[in-house]
C-alpha cells in the first residue's frame, strides 16, 4: 500500500510551526508496514489544495490529509476534498448536538461557522475526536482510501490511534518497517559513506542511509518484513557490518547523545572530572551535566573567559599568554592541567578558540581551536579549525571535546 500525507496550513510554509504531524504519522504508518512515499505541504487556498490533491489521488493508495477541518472560512479541507470527490456534504446530526452541548457548557453561544464542523461527505464516515471539536473523516472512493484528520497535534494523534489505526490494520500486507539510527561522530559524512559505500549500495532491504548533523552523522537502517522480530533480525544483521567498519566512531544508537554516552563511560571508570572553558562558555559542562548522575564524577567547570580569569583561576602563566596567546596550543594544555592539579581531578578537559564572528586573524582566523585532554599519563592537544556561525563553532568544539574524552576512555576504563 502506498500512502501519502498532505498537511494543510499556510503556517507550515511560513515557517511558523513545524510539520510534526507529517513525522507521526509516517512512524506510525511504518509500523504498520505501509509505506509513505510522498509528504507535501499546501496553504490554506481551495485551488492549489484541490489541485495537490487530485494529484494524491492519481498515486497513492491511502491520502491522509493533516488540518484544515477547523470553524473558520481558512479550514478549507473537508468542503475541497468533497468538491474532487462529488460528494455533496450532509449535517451529521449528532455531532451538531454533541458541539451544542458542549458550547453550552462552556457558558459560550455556539455560532453558525461551528456547524461547519458536523458537515460530512455523503458516504463517509465520521471520525471521533476526543480532544478537540472538529470531527475527522474516513471517505472510501474508487479504491482508494481518504483520511481527514485534524491539525492540532494532540487531536491528531489521540484520532489516529484510536479511529484509523485500527481500520489500517492488516493493510500493509501483514509486514512491519522499523528503523535503527546508529550515531557517528569524528568522521565526516564523505569519509563515513567512503568506509561503508558498498553496503549502502547493495541493500534493498534492509536500507542504509547517512543523515549528516553539524556535529555528527547519523545512519538509519530500515528493514521490511513479515513481522518485528524478523525485521528486528535483518537489521542487527547490517548493523554488525556497519560495526566492523566504523568501530568506536558509532558512539550510540537512538536517543543516546554523545554527552550521555560519555558521562556513561566516565561513571563506569570511576573517573572524576575537571573542565575548564574559554570560548565555548560553558557549553561543555552543561552539556555533561545533562546527564542523571553525573554529580559523582563532575567536580568542576570553570568558565575563563579572559586572560585575566586564566591566570587568577587557573594559574595560567602571565608570560606564557604573552608569548602564545590565548588561543593556543601552549595555553590550552595549561589550561587543562592546572584545572586537573587544582580540582583533584583524573581527567580534564580545556578548551580555547576564536568563535567568531570577529577577532580572526591571518594566522589565528575565526573558529581555531585547541582542545586540551590533561590524564595521569600527560596533556594530549589538538588543534581544530571549524566553520559556521558563532553558535555552530561552539558547538562543534564541544563535541570534538567530548569525543577526545570518550576515545579515551573506551581504551582506558579500568
């Protein structure tokens, strides 16, 4: 079966709400193990939706049709979708009441423009909402399948899982699609696809696509099968060979973020921390400190913005900034092993840089930065040159911090 989800309001191509519906729904879908092949998005004008539509129609074996079912002369759906279909529309009685009553109690007068709401397609079959007054609708049509549903999200969802999961049971074939993300940091998206390109190549089923982030690449795997467990099977299959090409760059799978994974590895150690911050501001440790827990290995983050808190602080060398600087090599191990003498600290880290968008130079331009892993076997230093935004540097220094962190720690926990 293939499906196709049409959301409708002009907000969405304005930018001003996300399509969330358009994610649920396609997760949801998949566990059904039908297949979404199209997500469009069309404003809030009756040509263009019935245009969009007639095209769903022409392709699509089911058309979930997201908003647009609401009082106002802009929720355009149900009157478009009956006009394309020849359907005259029809008062469901019932519904009327029910809006009746429930204005009634609100204390409020029901108006004409809610009646709207109980119109229904001759034919179709009114869907409960239980959050919310818009009805949806279910309309069966030469062989196809038309779902309304409203755009509010917590309508939406309370609706499908209760009145249309249900009717689309069994109708994927009897098969499921599920998918696994595994999560890569320290390899870029090209050098990522390089390592594994023949068996993102060779897979139909189960699927292998990269999906790049600012810091980090995701892969997800998706299988189709009969059911969960055989899909299941076909995905650890891939991602065992996924693994042995990889190895430690996959940090997780999932939700695991790249700090998490580190404040686990640190409480498994036994390891106490240090941080000491320059132009990441802090980002570093509240990234760590996200994670439940990690009180019993964070001693210290310390955010030395300026010279002067480098050597108060830490007792950077005044001569050494001098010489160096403060984005470089020479300041950042001082940074890092001073914190780690003063806090009592196993490890620490130390970061300084250039985040921009000013104070670049020819030989120190906009996002150089030195990252500093100070350990009982010595300081370790590495230099780094990002681009982006201010914010994007920051962010992608935090993450290489934490990677340096966590290699270490997976070929040193004892």
């Amino acid at each position: 079966m293939k499906a196709e989800i049409i959301a409708v309001g002009s907000e969405l191509l304005l930018g001003q709400i996300a399509n969330t519906n358009a994610r649920y729904l396609s997760e949801r879908l998949a566990g059904l193990g039908i297949d979404v092949y199209w997500h469009t998005a069309v404003g809030d004008n009756a040509n263009r939706l019935a245009e969009i539509f007639r095209v769903a129609l022409s392709r699509s074996d089911l058309v979930i049709l997201c908003g647009g079912l609401g009082p106002t002369k802009d929720d355009l759906t149900r009157e478009t979708v009956a006009g394309v279909l020849g359907l005259p529309l029809q008062a469901d009685r019932a519904w009327e009441e029910r809006l009746e009553t429930l204005f009634k109690k609100l204390g409020r007068r029901m108006t004409d423009n809610n009646r709207r709401q109980a119109l229904v397609p001759l034919g179709a079959r009114l869907l409960f909402n239980s959050q919310g007054t818009a009805p949806g609708l279910w309309i069966e049509h030469q062989g196809r399948s038309v779902v309304l549903l409203p755009g509010p999200p917590r309508e939406l969802e309370a609706m499908f899982e209760r009145e249309v999961e249900p009717r689309l049971a069994g109708r994927g074939g009897g098969a499921v699609i599920i998918s696994r993300v595994l999560k890569v940091v320290g390899l870029g998206e090209s050098a990522m696809e390089e390592a594994i390109a023949d068996l993102i190549d060779s897979q139909s089923n189960p699927t292998l696509a990269p999906l790049a982030r600012h810091t980090e690449v995701h892969l997800r795997l998706t299988a189709k099968a009969a059911d969960r467990s055989a899909a299941e099977a076909m995905l650890s299959g891939l991602e065992s060979r996924v693994r042995e090409r990889l190895g430690p760059a996959i940090y997780g799978a999932g939700d695991e973020t790249l700090a998490g994974a580190v404040a686990k590895l640190l409480l498994a150690g036994g390891w106490k921390l240090a941080v000491a911050e320059s132009c990441t501001g802090g980002l570093l440790s509240h990234l760590l400190t996200n994670s439940p827990g990690i009180s019993a290995s964070f001693l210290l983050g310390a955010v030395v913005y300026s010279n002067a808190a480098k050597q108060d602080l830490l007792g950077v060398k005044p001569s050494l900034l001098r010489e160096y600087g403060a984005v470089s090599e020479e300041t950042a191990r001082a940074m890092a092993e001073n914190i780690r003498r003063r806090s009592g600290a196993g490890l620490s880290l130390a970061i300084t840089g250039i985040a921009g968008p000013d104070g670049g130079t020819e030989t120190k331009p906009v996002g150089l930065v030195y990252i500093a892993l100070a350990t009982p076997e010595g300081a370790n230093c590495r230099r780094f040159n990002f681009f982006g935004t201010r914010e994007t540097i920051k962010e992608r220094a935090a993450a290489a911090a934490l990677n340096m962190l966590r290699l270490y720690l997976l070929s040193n926990n004892r």
